[in-house]
C-alpha cells in the first residue's frame, strides 16, 4: 500500500514568493510573501558553523531557493555559509520566484510581571498557575519550574502571540 502524501492537520502548504534575504547573525533571514492574502513570513537559514548538521540543511534550503529561481546554483554550495552577504545576494537573485512553503502555526506565550524592583519578561511560557504565595511557571524546553513569590510582586500579565513558522520550502511542481 502506498503511503499517503497528506499534510498533517497542523501543518499547511502555502503558495508563495520570494521577496528578499538579509544576513543576519549565523545565518540569513529569508522572506516569503503568500499568493493569497499577501502575507509576509521570514524564516531564518542557519549557515553556520561550517559543516555542521544545522548548517548543511540551511545550504539544502538555499539551493532549493534557487532551484526555484531557476538560478544555477554556485560550483561549491558550502561557501556560501561562509560569505553571508554572497549568499544574501544569491537569493535576492531569486526574488519572485514562487515556492511551496509547508507551514505549521505556533503559539508564543509570555508574562510580564510588574514588580518592586521594574518591569520583568518571561518567554516561552507553557503554563502558570497562582496561589497565595505567588506564581508557579512552567516554561518550553524542559526548564525547571519557576517560582515568583508574590512579595515584590505588583501585578502580572499574560499575553500570545501567534505566527506562522516555516518547515520547508519546496519547488512546485511544474
């Protein structure tokens, strides 16, 4: 029997161009804008360390970029991780080709606590919970628990935000 090619429900293909690269850091930062709704997404390319695992799937990425750019690709791909601003100039080559993002929604939670000493932000908030002596927080990556006394405590805040991450960009089919 012959495996199904569905996306998984959590996960979506969008159509869409790209609309330009910048370096950024360790890698580049690539964005897309979708055929409907004209949204603009940016997804970040890790190019380095040289030859690492990270690194060697961000090449992959660029090289289907141009693919989808039709834009031959240079005689040794991995060099682009070393010149950031060479590969950024790469894909602004590519700019307007149109590309199959396949997408997945991610929510972000974070509080701000107000407290005696100013203003406090946590990131990457799974769960919170509050009782008389404070807060408790769990956060994403297996952190340990984080406990806030309610003593120098003014208030808190709970906020989200909601985007959407790119998985992988693929070359339609023609």
């Amino acid at each position: 029997m012959v495996a199904s090619s569905r996306t998984p429900p959590l996960e979506r293909r969008l159509e869409a161009t790209v609309s330009g690269a910048e370096p950024e850091a360790s890698g580049l930062r690539v964005r897309y804008l979708t055929r409907r709704g004209a949204r603009e997404l940016s997804e970040f390319i890790e190019l380095w360390p040289p030859g690492s695992l990270q690194a060697v799937n961000g090449v992959g990425r660029l090289l289907r970029l141009l693919r989808a750019g039709r834009i031959a690709a240079p005689s040794e791909p991995y060099t682009l991780g070393l010149d950031l601003d060479e590969a950024a100039r790469w894909i602004e080559r590519c700019r307007g080709a149109c590309v199959v993002l396949r997408v997945r929604r991610r929510l972000q939670r974070e509080l701000t606590l107000w407290t005696d000493t100013g203003v406090e932000r946590i990131e990457r908030v799974l769960d919170y919970s509050e009782d008389a002596e404070g807060l408790t927080v769990r956060r994403l990556g297996g952190r340990s628990m984080l406990r806030i006394p309610r003593e120098g405590m003014i208030r808190f805040q709970a906020s989200s935000s909601e985007s959407l991450e790119v998985l992988s960009v693929e070359v339609p089919p023609r």
